[in-house]
C-alpha cells in the first residue's frame, strides 16, 4: 500500500510555506479578501464615468484577482496532497467561493465595458497612460461583445458556478480518495501495489503478465463504477452545452476554444491531419507486435519498451539529469531549476489518497 503522508519525508514534500505561513494565515487571507471584494459593487454603474475610475476599478479587479489565485493555489495543492483531508476539502470549497463571489460582485464589468466606443477608449488611454499595459486585455475583451451577457444574467451564472462545478469535484474525490485497486503480482509473485501512480510503470514492465494483470485490475474497478463515472461525464456536458447556448456560441466545441481565442478551424486541421497520417500509427503497431513477437497486440502492449534500456532513475538521479540537460538554457534558468529542486518546489512521492497526475502550477 502507498504510504500515508506523514510517513513522507520532508524533503520529498513541497513547502507551501512560501504561499501562506500557515492554515491561520489562509484563513486570515481568506476573511479579509471577502470583505475587500464587496467594494467592487459600489463602482456598478459608474465603470466608464472617467477614465480615472475605469483605472481604479480595473486594478482592484486585478488586484483581487491575483489574491484570489493565490489563495486557491494554496488550497487545491492542499486538498491535492491528501484528497480524503475534510479540512482541505473545505478549504478549496473556500477558495472557490471567492471566485464566485469576486464574478458576482464584479458582473457589471464586461457588461458596462463593452458599451465604450473606440474614441472613448482612445481618450482612457490618453487621460490614464497606465492603462496602456491593459490594452491587449482590453482588445481581447471586446472580440467577447456578442457572448458576454447583461450584467443581471452575468451575477446569476457566477452564483451558480460552484453548482456548475460539482460534478468535475464529484469526479476528482471519488476517483482520487474513494477508489483502490487490487494489488498485482511480479514475476516472482511479489505482491505490489496498484495505483493511478504506479500504473504506467507496470505498464512499461517487461512482464507481460504483470502488464496484463494491471491493467485488467483497473479497468476493473473503472467498470464497477462505469454509470458513476458516466453520470458525472453526463452531467458536465450538459453544463457547457448550457454555458454554450445562454452565450450565443454554436456548440460547446465552440465556446471551449473560444476562452483562449482559438478557431474551431484549428481544432478540424489538428483532427484530419491525425486522421490522414493514421496509417503511420497502424505500421508502427505491427512493428511493434512484430518485435515483441506477439500474435495479438493488446492495450497493455503499447508502453513496455522495445529496447533493452534501463531508463529507471532514482528521484535524486532523475534532478541531477534534469538539471545538466536544462543548463543549455543558461545561467538564470539554471537558477531557477536549482530554485525548484533545493527549495521544495516538487511534491514527489506518492501518498494514499494523493491526487493522480502531474502538474504545474503557481500564481503572480
């Protein structure tokens, strides 16, 4: 069984005291930054009155922004290193009813912005040369024009976001803290544990059996729960499809890109130009059955290695590799990886309960 965290040693934990000292200061944060949020409403209907006030309600609304990120970096890598944690559950159920109060209190923005004419804008960025550094911002926010909704319409979807967000949490606790997975065996009928962690490594065994018996094991489980899973799929779907149809977008597909200005061209290139070159993929899975000498190539087949390479490292090896390979980057990157390895940047070790996957994550 992976181990509980307490049972990590420290240096193998990352240090979220360079984001908050402690819990009391998250929740001395978390108290002050609700009450400061409330005076983003006493500006609603008076956004574009001078260009004086337009800087000072924009930069709050930033300002806030940034405390809010910073709050929810904190609490989401909290609840991630234990997701069974009530405390850090509630924690992140905190953090993201700051957004959602910040969204409310701030729904008059994009509405009463987008009312401004180009000469307006012109004359903002004249009278309040600091706004300059916000004009890409304010640029991309006027391409948004025909999705952004009245302000009334804009507060009651930020007051349903944490209900919209439910079953992407449901989906993260119950497959982070409530499943598990039945234990495989080696070669030498070892038992070792399986887990989201230690998956792909078996996946990469040498050992076909093992290879065999993880992956059925787990998919096991994932068929127990087949409608559970389903269910919360189902009902994520039909929460953009919503978001899609209030915001004027043709398809969820649509709005999806459209949050980071891609065109859903982009998105038929990427697919036909797979589909076309997917032959190649079917060659190399032939190859790859032919070289491993296998009748039937499974799923459990496609990772194991084909060379007869080593490529496992101890976590100290694998920094000490990192490192030579991204000092080609130069003196002040170089400083910032030895930042990240030295000073508990990585949270490296897995721990029962711990959230699956990788990730990288900060905040301004």
């Amino acid at each position: 069984m992976p181990k509980q965290r307490q049972e990590i040693e420290e240096k193998f934990q990352w240090d979220l005291t360079t984001v908050y000292p402690s819990d009391a200061a998250w929740e001395e944060e978390y108290k002050d930054l609700l009450s400061t949020i409330e005076t983003g409403k006493d500006y609603a209907g008076r956004l574009l009155e001078s260009a004086q006030t337009f800087r000072t309600v924009s930069e709050l609304q930033l300002s806030l922004m940034r405390r809010i990120e910073k709050l929810y970096v904190y609490a989401s890598m909290k609840n991630d290193q234990d997701t069974r944690v009530a405390k850090y559950q509630e924690f992140q159920a905190k953090a993201n009813t700051a957004y959602s109060q910040f969204s409310q209190a701030f729904a008059y923005y994009e509405p009463e912005f987008l009312q401004i004419t180009p000469e307006q804008l012109e004359e903002f960025y004249e009278a309040e040369p600091a706004l300059q550094q916000y004009r890409h911002q304010l640029d991309t926010l006027l391409t948004k024009k025909a999705h952004v909704l009245s302000q009334e319409v804009e507060e009651v979807l930020a007051a349903s976001s944490e209900i919209y967000g439910a079953a992407s949490e449901t989906f993260s606790v119950l497959d982070n803290a409530s499943i598990s997975f039945e234990d495989v065996a080696d070669e030498q009928g070892h038992l070792k544990p399986l887990t989201h962690g230690t998956f792909i490594s078996y996946m990469e065994s040498k050992d076909r059996e093992l290879r065999r018996e993880a992956y059925e094991n787990l998919y096991a489980v994932y068929e127990q729960f087949q409608h559970t899973y389903a269910k919360t799929l189902q009902t994520n779907a039909k929460y953009h499809n919503l978001n899609a149809r209030l915001r004027h977008y043709s398809s969820a597909r649509e709005a999806a890109l459209a949050e980071n200005f891609i065109p859903e061209s982009v998105y038929d290139t990427l697919v036909s130009a797979v589909n076309k070159h997917l032959p190649l993929l079917q060659r190399y899975v032939d190859l790859r059955k032919k070289v491993l000498g296998l009748d039937d190539l499974k799923m459990y087949d496609i990772y194991t290695p084909l060379s007869e390479m080593d490529l496992s490292y101890t976590y100290e090896a694998a920094l000490e590799k990192a490192s030579e390979t991204l000092s080609v980057f130069g003196e002040e990157y170089s400083s910032y990886v030895k930042a990240a390895f030295s000073d508990r940047w990585i949270d490296a070790m897995q721990n029962e309960g711990k959230r699956s996957g990788a990730y990288s994550g900060g905040f301004l």
